[in-house]
C-alpha cells in the first residue's frame, strides 16, 4: 500500500522549510501560514481588533508564536523569518 498524499504532503513541507531556511525575499506570508498548519499550528488572530496582530498556536503544546501580518505586501520581513526559524529551531521541528 503506498500513502501518495502523505509522501506529497511532506514533499511539500520540506520544500517549505528549506524556502525558508534559505530567507528568500519572497517568502510570503500565506507560505508560512502553509507550513506552520503542517507542524500543527493553527492561526489564529484574536477578534476583529487585533489589526495585523496573529499568533499560531500548537494546538498539542500550547506553544505560541506571535508576529505581524505583513502588509500591504504578503512577503515577510527578514527579521520574522529569523524569528519563526528560531522558535521552531527550538522546538526541535527543523
């Protein structure tokens, strides 16, 4: 028996991570969102006041990752890929 979407799935996570590892100036945003709902992280933006405010939240650890939705551009910023690159560091996920 062979997992064809699971063997797709972690393609596709791997090429997330090493996007990001590589701190490309085009990483965007939605990417992100991607690859964090693979490590099972859920998105969450506290209520229609949090303006670009959002976390993702590790729905097994309670872990939270916290930063600024880019805008108007959906690229993130140097400074937030070295942040969610450290934090998953951290946790041991890449």
């Amino acid at each position: 028996m062979r997992l064809v979407g699971y063997n797709k799935a972690m393609s596709k996570k791997k090429k997330l991570i090493g996007r990001l590892l590589s701190m490309p100036k085009d990483f965007t945003y939605g990417e992100l969102a991607r690859l964090m709902k693979h490590f099972g992280y859920k998105e969450s933006n506290r209520g229609k006041t949090s303006g670009s405010a959002v976390a993702f939240i590790n729905l097994e650890t309670g872990h939270i990752i916290r930063l600024h939705k880019p805008h108007p551009r959906p690229e993130l910023k140097k400074y937030q890929m070295e942040e969610v690159i450290e934090e998953l560091k951290n946790r041991g996920l890449i």
